[in-house]
C-alpha cells in the first residue's frame, strides 16, 4: 500500500517536473528590439546638454585611447562622467549581441556588425550623420560601417558605427638588420622586397616576423597585402561586403596565394610559425628576430617606444613599378545600442572625437593612427622619422589611390577562424594547395552567406 | 497485501510527501540547473537561431550536420583519440605507481612521491596548460632537452605540428590525471587486507603475480571510477586545449567542447552548437555507462 502510494508521489513529481519544463517550451528568440526603418530624424544638432548625464561605455581593455578620450572630454564638458566597462576584444564579440539586447550600452567597442544589424541591435546613425555633416568627409573612412538593409551587403547603405580612428597596416622592418643586406630604403616592387627577403635568408637574417599559431592565422596579412599587390583592391573589398555574385577566388588573387606559398617554400618564415601568436611575434620583432613584419599602425606608438629610430614602415610594393598602392584600414569601430539611454550624447562625443584638435591629437599620439573627420581638419605635429609619422603618411598616400581595404577576415563573423586559419595553417604545413585553399575559402563563404 | 499493524507508532507516521519536502529544495536545483538546461539545449537544437532574433524550425538538421559536416565529425573522433592519452595512460601508469608506492608505503619517499603525483589536480588547469604551451613551444625546455640529447633532429613546434600538436595535447591531459588515478588507487589499495599480500608471499608469489592477481582485481571498483572520470574528461576536454592550441593548427586538435564554443558564441548557431552538445553527452553517456556496469561489484 504506502509503496503504492510512493509510486504515485514519484509520478506527480515527474510530471511536475516535465510540465515546468516543458512550459518554457516556445520557439526560442524573438526577444530583439526591432529594426529601426530609417535613421532617427534628429531635427537639431545634439548635444550632451547641461544636466548631469552618465554615459555608459563597454570599451576593450589594454588600448588606452578610449579612456584618454573620455578623460578629456569630461574636463570639456564637466556635466558628462562616464561608467566603463573593459573586456578583451575575443569577450566582446562573443557578449556583444546579448549586451546589446539586455542591457545597452550608449557607446560600444564594436565587432563585425553584420549580425548585430540584423538582430536590429545597434542605431541607425544617418540621421546624426546628417546633423553633424559626417557625409561631407572622405566617403572611404565610412564605407565599412555602412550596411544594407536588414545588414545583408555591407559598403552601402545606412551608418551604424563610427571610428574613433582609422587604422592602416603595411610592412615595419627592422633598419639595423636592413642595413646588414644592404637595403637603404623600401622596397617599391614586389620583386625588389624578394630580393630583400631572399638577401635576408642567405644572411642568415630571419626574413619575416608574423603569427599564424591558435586560432588566429596572420598570414592573411602577407596574403592580402599580396593580394592588393597582384590586383585591384575593389573585388576584394566587394567579396569582405558580400556583394552578390563576388568571388576571392580569382585569377589575380591564386597569383598571390601561390607567391605566399614560395615564401614558406622558401622558407621566409619562422619554421614554428604555426605555433606563434600575435604577443610572441611582437616581442620577438622587438628583439630583433625578423627583418620584416606585416602588422599595422596600431603598433606605431609601442614600436617607437621600444625600439625608438630602428624601425621603419612601408605600404606593399605594387608588382609592377608605378602600380596603385592598397593597405588594410578599418575604422576602430564604436556603435550606439538601438535602445541606449543618452544616444545624443554619445554621438556628440563621436562627433567631437572627429572634430575637436585636442581629440585629434590624442587620436594619433596615443592611438598611433590618422583621426576620422574631414579632409581639411587639424593634423597634430608628429616627430619626423617616428613610425607614426611614416603610417600617418602611408594612410594619406593609400587614401590618394583609393586602396583602402576591409580585412579579409571579417567578411562573415565565422570566415576567420573556420576557414582562412586552418586553411593558412595548412598551407604553412603543405596540406593545402594555393588553389585548394581559394577554392575552399571560398566555397565556406558561399554556404554561410547564403545559409545566415 | 499486508495487513497494516495497528501499532502505537501509527500517530507518529509521518506521511510520505514530508520526504518529498526534505527533497524539494535539491530537485528544485537540480530541475533547474541541470534538468532544464539539457531540456533547453535539446529543444534549441531543433531550431536554427542566432541566440538573439527569431529561430526558424529545423528538425533534425543540424543532427544530419554533425555527421555529415568533416569539421564537426572530426572533432568527435579527436576527443575519441584522447581517451588513449587521458584514460588509458594515466589509468595503466596509476596502477604501476600506485602498486609501487604502496611497496615503500611508510618511507618519506612514498610522501613525495604522492604529493609530487597529486599536485597538477591542485593546480588550475588555465595555469596547466599556459606552463605546458611554454614547455613544448619551440625554445622551450623540452626541445632544449632533445637538443642536448644530440636529438636535434626532432625538435619542432610540438603544439603547432599538424602530427604531433593532438598528442602534445593528450600529454598534457595525462599529466594532469595521472595524480588524480594514482590517489584513488591508493587509496583503494589501503583497503585491501595486508594478510592477503602476505598469504600470497608464503605461496611464493612475486611482485608481478601479486599484481595481477590481487592487486587489480580488489581495485576494480576504483579503475572503474578512474576509467569514467577519464573518458569523460577525455570526450568533453575543453580548458587544456582552449589555451594550448585553440583547436590549431588546421582544427586537428578541434575536440567538440571547443567547437560547442565557437559554433555558439563565436559563429551564433546556437542550434548547431546544441545539437552538438546533445550528440557530445549522449557520446559521454555511451562510454561512461558500459564501464560503470562492467565494474560494478556483484558481490554486494
């Protein structure tokens, strides 16, 4: 009987249990603001006002020009204090979209957007574009952060983020070890750097410093840069925008990828370059390990504090003499939450970032790279013969020959670490072909632009 | 049916759902914690979503993928390959080392030896895996040895070597679980009766048939123990190969732990990095169950 009775007890408590959760039970998601149509029509021009307004910021740790910014804009106008947030770049992309949803931020480190723009997470800027006259600047620096509708094509479209600064990569070298080969100035051909690289090896000289270790494959910089080298660099930033029907597997870019596998043939790289991450290159450019390295501008202000006069940067040699320079550059990309509190007033602060001088300066003194803002605004003086003063340079000559590229890794939020890191990691290896590895990448991106 | 004695006690009874109540605040955890995530996981991994907007309904899909897709199928057979290195190496070392310090139980040297043994448990596996990617990186002190050892020859970037970055891996996963088997087998081994060793000398048995025939059959219940936590680290590995290699180089250290993690925090396809999971503990299921019937004692 009282067994009985348990038996009974043990099944309602099942049920119990199961019906709880089954409860919970609908199509998961849906829970997304929605997508704003348009830009939010601002009538005037905003500002942060006079009344005490905490702007809250999530911003990526270990960079100081967000929080010198800040700073400085408080001691401009004293009624705005800030509440930051710091995360690591890998810990915001991964927490951006749930952020966003729970509990927005006014101002944010973004990554890749596609995604969040979909989700309808992230503001429409036009209409603070319009007010504040962003339009009026160099289409190029703006280009990225435009997105189509339902943020589909990107390259076109509605603004969603902003930069604080513009990046650029190209080729630091290291002056001591140039001079041992006898190399005075830059290379300004593909076939003079060859001759660089391959002086460097026969001196015994490591030819090149780069990561391709873990999850993070850095030869898709020499790769890209090759790339740019052997064609234009339209198609290329098309395929990063997903425009329909644009393809990485060309002609011109096979050229690139099997000249990237003569250098590792030829053994240009570390021979553990598999296993090297970003930190391990740096610190071992810095202690004089390698005579070239493909990074970009952000490391300017460190290098020359680390090795102060030793190391100098050029943009990728064209392959032929004369030919149109190109180079990564993205904007550090900052984005306002569709529901933030103070959206006005973070884009004020973007706006003042672009625009006032002494914002300008900390841009590039502790950013190391070229301010957003118009053609014509105030440069700060930078000491000649620094690194900053030759990327600075470098942003000017690439933006003269419209070559400014996204990075081909951030074509889909997945296409980095899925396809081009183990593709490049087995390049390196030689499990992969130049020609397998496009065919490959490429038929990855196929199904997840077509599958999201 | 029994007649219910009319005993003094009967006031006393307390009725059955009063245990319930004792029970109520752990189910209550546990429905929650435990029970309605893997209800969840299961249910997201009938959907495709994005883990913000709108799921679309997928059936079984993303099932058909994880079999199907090289990638993810990939990864199940390196955490299968692991088990070499985190069960059967530390489970058949453990055994040894446990036998001998048991042989040398009261000197200062079995103390040692245990603690020496069980420290990479204390340590946090984090810390483990940064000091081991030192260890193996390619100036690091294992290729300092082979070099000194005139090995020149086989130096190499062991975690960044399409051949021997997974092994590299399953070392690490040995050494951090070889202290916790031979723990657990001594301890097992304090329980067996010395006088059965003794009786076996007199019978002029020898370090190695005492082995096998007291030693491994009286630790059956703790090899059995040693076997599943193993295989479950093995199969459901994560932290050791989230900071040693990342999956790299080219995926062949990809295990499905870090997969799961990539497909839904990076990629966000919460419905395939589930169904991921489900296949993964099903996996664990399968493996962790057969060797806990194997090894259960019969004789109670």
């Amino acid at each position: 009987m009282s067994r009985r009775v348990r038996n009974r007890w043990n099944g309602a408590v099942l049920m119990v249990v199961v019906g709880a959760l089954a409860a919970g039970c609908g199509a998961p998601g849906g829970d997304a603001p929605q997508t704003e149509a348009g830009g939010t029509p601002v009538s005037t021009t905003p500002t942060c006002g006079t009344a005490p307004v905490t702007l809250k910021a999530y911003i990526e740790t270990g960079f100081p020009l967000p929080k010198e910014l800040s700073t400085e804009f408080t001691k401009q106008h004293p009624n705005v204090k800030w509440s930051i947030r710091e995360d690591q770049f890998a810990v915001i992309t991964q927490n951006a979209p749930r952020v966003l949803a729970d509990d927005p931020p006014d101002l944010m480190r973004l990554p890749q957007v596609s995604e969040l723009v979909k989700d309808g997470l992230l503001k429409n800027l036009d209409g603070y574009a319009k007010a504040f006259g962003w339009d009026s600047w160099p289409a190029s620096q703006l280009q990225q952060m435009r997105l189509g509708p339902g943020g589909k094509t990107r390259g076109e479209g509605s603004l969603y983020a902003m930069g604080l600064n513009f990046s650029m990569t190209g080729v630091f070298y290291n002056k001591k070890l140039a001079a041992k080969i006898g190399m005075s100035s830059p290379p300004t051909t593909l076939a003079e750097l060859d001759a660089a690289l391959a002086k460097a090896k026969d001196a015994g000289i490591a030819p090149i410093a780069q990561f391709n270790g873990g999850a993070t494959g850095g030869l898709a910089f020499p790769l890209q840069d090759l790339m740019a080298s052997y064609g234009p660099a339209a198609p290329i930033n098309d395929w990063i925008f997903q425009k329909p029907g644009a393809t990485i597997d060309t002609p011109s870019n096979l050229k690139a990828t099997q000249h990237l596998d003569q250098w590792i043939k030829a053994g240009y790289f570390w021979k553990d370059v598999n296993a090297v991450d970003y930190a391990t290159m740096m610190s071992r450019f810095i202690g004089g390990q390698g005579l070239f390295m493909f990074n970009g501008d952000w490391e300017s202000g460190n290098l020359d504090k680390q090795m102060p006069g030793d190391v100098g940067f050029f943009l990728m040699p064209p392959a032929e003499k004369g030919g149109k320079l190109a180079a990564m550059s993205a904007p550090l990309t900052y984005g306002i939450g569709s529901r933030a509190k103070n959206a006005d007033c973070a884009a004020f602060f973007l706006n003042w970032v672009a625009t006032d001088p002494q914002a300008r300066d900390i841009a590039v003194k502790v950013g190391g790279s070229h301010p957003m803002g118009p053609a014509d605004a105030h440069m700060p003086d930078v000491a000649e013969g620094t690194v900053t003063a030759s990327t600075l340079q470098a942003g000017a000559d690439v933006s003269k020959d419209n070559g400014a590229m996204d990075f081909i890794a951030n074509a889909t939020g997945a296409i980095y670490a899925k396809s081009w890191t183990p593709q490049l990691q087995k390049l390196v290896a030689g499990q992969q072909t130049p020609d397998g590895l496009l065919t490959s990448v490429q038929s990855d991106y196929k199904s997840q632009v077509g599958g999201s | 049916m029994k007649k219910r004695s009319p005993a003094p006690a009967a006031g006393l009874r307390t009725p059955s759902w009063v245990g319930w109540l004792f029970v109520a605040p752990a189910l209550a955890v546990y429905a929650v914690f435990v029970l309605r995530p893997i209800v969840l996981t299961f249910q997201y991994s009938l959907y495709r979503w994005d883990g913000i907007g709108p799921s679309t309904w997928a059936g079984l899909d993303n099932y058909v993928k994880v079999f199907t897709d090289p990638d993810l199928f990939d990864s199940i057979l390196n955490a299968v390959k692991l088990i070499v290195f985190f069960s059967a190496i530390p489970v058949l070392l453990g055994l040894a080392i446990a036998s001998t310090i048991r042989r040398i139980a009261t000197s200062r040297l079995a103390l040692v030896a245990r603690t020496v043994l069980f420290l990479p448990q204390v340590i946090p596996l984090v810390a483990a895996g940064i000091a081991w990617s030192w260890l193996l990186s390619s100036n690091g002190l294992v290729n300092q040895v082979f070099s000194h050892l005139g090995l020149g020859g086989v130096t190499r970037a062991w975690l960044g070597d399409f051949s021997t970055a997974l092994p590299a891996v399953g070392v690490i996963g040995a050494w951090v679980l070889l202290g916790l088997c031979t723990i657990l087998l001594l301890a097992g081994l304090s329980k067996i009766d010395p006088a059965v060793y003794e009786a076996a000398r007199m019978d002029g048995a020898g370090p190695l048939r005492e082995f096998f025939s007291i030693t491994v059959p009286s630790l059956r219940q703790e090899i059995g123990v040693c076997v599943t936590v193993t295989v479950i680290a093995a199969l459901a590995s994560f932290d050791i190969v989230f900071i040693a290699t990342q999956g790299g180089p080219g995926n062949s250290t990809m295990v499905p732990g870090l997969e799961i993690y990539y497909l839904a925090f990076s990629e966000r396809q919460v419905g395939m990095a589930s169904a991921l999971a489900v296949v993964l503990m099903v996996l664990v299921l399968a493996c962790a169950l057969p060797v806990q019937w194997l090894t259960k004692d019969r004789s109670s």
